[in-house]
C-alpha cells in the first residue's frame, strides 16, 4: 500500500493554515506581554477587601 501524492490545493491550505497559525501565536503572545506588563505595574495596590485601613481613609482636620 502507498500513499497518493499530496495535492496541490493541499500544499496551498497548508501555507494559508500556517500563516493564520503565526498570526494567531502573533496575537496571543502580545495579549500576553500586555497582561504581565499591565500586572506588574499595577504592583502592591491593594483591592477592596472589607477592611478599613488607616492610610485608605481620608484624614479630617479637626478645628
């Protein structure tokens, strides 16, 4: 038993297959750095957890 030889309009989806591959590894990977650059830079900030703190809290001057 031997395999038929490859078509020709299945080496052409192969190129477009391939092209739309990187592009999609393309997209992932700068969503990617965008996601790690916007984490980092948001840093120790703290988020809503319940609990009133001293330095969250505005200061009123008492007359």
């Amino acid at each position: 038993m031997s395999f038929q030889p490859e078509h020709e309009i299945h080496k052409r989806r192969f190129g477009r297959n391939l092209g739309i591959g990187l592009l999609l590894a393309l997209f992932v990977g700068i969503v990617f750095g965008l996601t790690v650059v916007k984490v980092l830079a948001i840093g120790e900030k703290r988020g809503f957890d319940g609990v009133v703190r001293q330095e969250v809290t505005p200061q009123v001057k008492q007359p």
